[in-house]
C-alpha cells in the first residue's frame, strides 16, 4: 500500500497482524476523522500512511531528515547549556555582573514568547521547512554579532537573535514525530535528545575550555563555534529536510486571509504580556530591588495582559493559540494533554534548580576551575542521553507512558531531595546525584513531548507542543527569580550569622567580624590578614563557616523543588491509556511509504 492510503485501496489482508498487533475498526475511524481536521478531503494528494497496524518500509529520505533534526536540536542545546556555564567570566570581561543574567534569560525568555506564534504560524502555512532554515540563519547572525562585543547590552541583542533559532524547538521536537509511526514517537524523542544530551555536553565543556586558555576573552571564541553549527544546521535542513507541499483547508484563502488564522489578538497578548513578566521578573532582586517602581509596574501590566490573553482565549476564540480543540480531546485525550502541560512546568521548576544552582553549589563548596567545573555537571547529561533511549524503548515497547514517566519524575525527585542534603565535605555525593538526576531526567524530557502529540490531532501538533515547552520556559524564568530570592535571603542571614559566630568563638574581636565577613564574604581573602586581631586559625575558621552557611543557603533552592516533584509522581497517575494512539500511522511523511509486510510478500509474489 501506497501512503496515499484512502485514495488507493487497502492492503493486502493475506499479512494479518499479530494479536498484539490488532486494532479495532474504531480506532481506523478515529484516525480517518482525525485526518480530516487538516485534509481538505480524503483524496488531496497529501502524503499519508494510514495502517494502524502495519509497519511502514522506511528509506533514505526519511532518515536523512531526520538527521537534519538531529543536527538542530544539538545546536540550540548547545547555545542554550554554553554561557551559563561560564557566566560569571562573561560578566566580569565585559563589566556588568548585575546585568549578566540577560545573557542567558534573553535567549530562553524568546523561546518562551515567539515559540508558540511560531508554531502557530507554521501549522497554519504547513511552512516547517522555511520557518526552520530561517530562524537558523536569524541564529547565525547573531552568534557572529557576539564576539566583537564592547558591553554586555551587545551580547543580549546577539543572545536574542540567537533566540529565534531556540524558539522552532516545538518544530524541532514535531517533525520527527510527524514523519515516523506515532508508536515509534517515544523512540523518536529519545533520538532527538540524545542529540540535545549531546550540545548540552559539547557546549559546557567547549567554552569551559575556551574560558580557562584565556579567562577574559575565551568565550568570545565560542560564538564563532556557533555561527559554524548554525550553518551547518541551515544547510542540512534545507537540504535533509524536504517534505512534500500538504495541503488543508486553507488552501483556498489569500495570504492575508490565512494570516487572519494565526490569532494576531492572541499573539500580540501573549508576546507583550509574558515579555513584561518575565523581563519583571528578571529585573526583581537583580538590577533594581523588587519594590521598585520599575520591577512592580512591569509585573502588574505583564500580568494583566497575561489575565487578558487567558479570557481571551477562553471567551473570544476557540480556534488561537489555546485551541479549545486540545483540551476536548475524546479517550481522556484532552485530560492528557493538559495534565502534560502541567508536567513539563514542573519539570521546567526541577530542571532549572540544577542548570541555573548545581554549578552555584559546586563552585560554592567544591570546585572553581571552569573546566573542572563543567566537567562535574556531565553525569547529568551523560546519563539523560543514555536514559532517553532506554525510556523511549520501555514505552514504545509496552505502548505507554504513564509508568515509564512516574519512575523517572520518582528517579529525578530522590536526587533533588539528595542535594537537600549536600554538606561541604560531600563533594563525591553531590556528583552521584547529578548523574541519578539526569537518569530520572530522561523521562519527562521524552515522554511528556510524546504525550502531547499522542493526545492531539495532528494539525495541532506543533502549536500543542509549543504550549508544552512555553510551560517549561515560564517555570524556568519564573522559579529561578523564586530560586534567587530565596537563596539570596538565606545568603543574608546565614553568612553573618554562621561566619560571625564562627571567627567570634577562635577569638576575633568583635569589632572586627562585620569587615572580617564582608571581606571574606567577597572573596577578598588578601585583604583578611590585615584586619586587626586576624590569625591564619582565625581564616582557617571563617573560611569552614563560609562553606556551611553556603551549603545550608543552598539547600533551600531543592527543598522549594522537591514537593514539585512529588506532585508531578501523582499527577502522572491520572494520564490517560495511549495504547490505541500508539500505531503505525504516519501523519505526514516526507516519501511514500508501503507496509513493510506488504511490500515483501509483492516482492515474493514478483519474483515467483
């Protein structure tokens, strides 16, 4: 059987599935029905493989699009895991510390606005293809605009080019999906990140070791890197990635008409409310104090507009970016999709207490070479890489992800609940759960992806995703300000307090412990000898009391953490059964597919 299923009659029933195998003529109505969301009709010449229960024959055209995607994801990883690795040298080189979170929250607080509209866009025009290579070019003139940068404020608007390449990171996660069997979308997922493990390994140790050569300027280095990955990426997808023009029921619309279906209203409130919050957020405890008039006027009218785009989508359109349709899903479908929603933000919430905090406790306690640095945060990714493969096998395998997802969200809550535990002479301990973290990690970074698009009709399927990682990048913005607060406010009074104490009882005079703890607490350590009544006993004191009152201010970023991960356990109880979801059809496959079976026994029939 052709892929142009409907239009070209069955298969031939002599290869009958196994018993394992067997599906219910509902399940082919609910495929057929589901089809008819994006078909114009049943014979639009649209490419479709509609066997539920035969595998397709897959050849070169597939796999080397989806090497294109391989190639994606490991370079927006790469451009999302390298300058937070190196941060405090980025700011230090170009004289602005305060403003340094910029540099990385630019790039994800982009994803986190345009990714949807993006989505939206390319589901809207089926424009996959141009969407991908154009963004990646958008990212290469960024990455060429960071190195030559004078300030700080140079390297954002470079981070925010960039950002539009991380932005098609719904793309980059639908397309494999929508170009294999949905039974293998688990298995496809785990591909993709496998790739994502692998940028999130190369760009840490990359620019660590760029940053330790030449401490000041070692990072401008690695932009040039990236302006060579984001090439390549282009070229590959516009060469790799050439899916067959698929038509729907837009077809027949002018341009303008199809732009009036992107929801401009919705768009426009979503891009100007969550760029207020979140630039709110950033501004809170960083560069002006949270009660400033700044901080609090742009988080009072980026939630307002945020209010105003939830109605909206609730009470003036069914069909925007929060298309009603994802929601009302039949099977528990829609209870799926937005308990998936809730999943990812969760973890979103966990991921980012260990990339944004794992290398604030280890150089803190244990290690301040950046490559040494980088390095004891490669168990994490290491085992999430290796992880997503044996994930995406078990549900793929036995055709769910409901248990598979709640082992590894248990997996990834123990480790956190590990790093509340964490004391300075636990430098062994704190790298185990790295690596236990990462194992649990791989998970939810696969299955609740794999979740979304199994429980959504495939017009949908790059705006549901992009839900989906949008929910990430909000948590991950707003609970690392949560995160900062708080551990800033331990920082606070556990310093004084424990470093005070600590000097006091070896002896230091009292009217030395407030120029003692700030000069330590600085990391002035010349200055600490000439500082009356200071012996080497008396340092040696401090600096063990400095260590204590970081781990213990530390600790607070995982005990916010942990009880998110016990919910997320709970809530994927509720997730509902994929098994009829899990098949062998293929939404939109870029060459024509038969059934494997099939297209043997012709073969056989031929050859005789």
């Amino acid at each position: 059987m052709t892929s142009h299923a409907v239009a070209e009659g069955g298969v031939g029933k002599a290869a009958q599935p196994s018993g394992a195998e067997m599906v219910s003529v509902e399940e082919k109505r609910e495929v057929s029905s589901e089809k008819q969301i994006e078909d114009v009709d049943t014979n639009d010449h649209n490419l479709h493989y509609d066997e539920v229960d035969e595998e397709p024959e897959l050849h070169a055209r597939t796999y080397i699009a989806l090497f294109s995607m391989f190639l994606l994801n490991m370079v927006q990883v790469v451009a999302l895991q390298g300058p937070p690795a190196v941060l405090n040298f980025i700011g230090d080189s170009l004289n602005n510390s305060k403003t340094q979170t910029w540099v990385p929250n630019s790039l994800s607080l982009v994803q986190a606005v345009l990714g949807p509209v993006i989505s939206l866009t390319s589901d809207t025009f089926q424009a996959r293809k141009s969407i991908l290579v154009g963004s990646s070019l958008i990212s290469l003139i960024g990455a060429a605009i960071a190195p030559g940068s004078g300030n700080i404020y140079r390297l954002i608007v470079a981070q925010t080019l960039i950002g539009f390449g991380f932005a098609a990171v719904p793309l980059a996660y639908c397309v494999p999906s929508e170009i294999l069997p949905r039974k293998w979308r688990p298995m496809a997922q785990a591909f993709m990140n496998v790739a994502a493990a692998l940028g999130a390994i190369m760009g840490p140790m990359a620019i660590g070791a760029l940053t330790k050569h030449n401490p000041k300027d070692g990072w401008r280095r690695f932009y040039w890197i990236q302006v060579g990955l984001w090439g390549a990426t282009a070229a590959g997808i516009f060469v790799g990635y050439r899916p067959p023009k698929r038509h729907t029921r837009l077809d027949h619309l002018s341009f303008w008409q199809k732009l009036g279906h992107i929801d401009i209203p919705g768009c426009c409130l979503l891009t100007a409310g969550l760029s207020l919050f979140l630039t709110g957020l950033n501004l809170g405890g960083n560069l002006y104090p949270w009660t400033n008039s700044r901080t609090l006027v742009t988080l009072v009218v980026g939630i307002a507009i945020l209010i105003a785009f939830g109605i909206y989508e609730w009470k003036g359109t069914k069909t925007g970016i929060m298309n009603h349709t994802l929601f009302r899903g039949g099977n528990a479908a829609g209870r799926t999709f937005a308990i998936c929603v809730g999943l990812i933000f969760i973890e979103g919430i966990m991921l980012f207490s260990y990339i944004v905090f794992y290398p604030v406790l280890t150089t803190s306690l244990f290690e301040t070479d950046p490559l040494l640095l980088v390095s004891r945060e490669m168990p994490f990714w290491v085992a999430g890489g290796i992880s997503t493969v044996i994930w995406g096998y078990a549900s793929t395998r036995f055709r769910t992800i409901r248990e598979p997802l709640l082992l590894g969200f248990l997996i990834f809550t123990g480790a956190i609940i590990g790093w509340t535990t964490i004391q300075p002479k636990d430098s062994t301990t704190a790298v185990v759960m790295s690596g236990l973290a990462g194992f649990g990690f791989g998970a939810p970074l696969i299955l609740i992806i794999a979740g979304v698009q199994l429980s959504t009709p495939h017009s949908l399927i790059a705006t549901a995703t992009a839900v989906t990682t949008s929910s990430r990048a909000v948590a991950a913005t707003v609970f690392t300000a949560i995160y900062a607060a708080a551990l800033n406010t331990r920082l606070g009074t556990n310093i004084p307090h424990g470093v005070g104490g600590a000097v006091a009882k070896a002896g230091l005079p009292a009217s030395s412990i407030p120029s003692f703890v700030e000069a330590l607490a600085a990391g002035k350590t010349d200055a600490l000898a000439s500082i009356p009544g200071v012996t080497p006993a008396i340092i040696a004191a401090g600096v063990t009391a400095l260590k204590q009152a970081l781990a213990d201010s530390i600790r607070v970023v995982y005990i916010i953490a942990a009880p998110f991960g016990a919910l997320a356990c709970i809530m994927c109880l509720f997730l509902g059964d994929l098994r009829k979801t899990m098949n062998y059809v293929v939404d939109a496959p870029v060459e024509d597919l038969h059934a494997k079976k099939h297209h043997h026994h012709h073969q056989d029939q031929h050859a005789a």
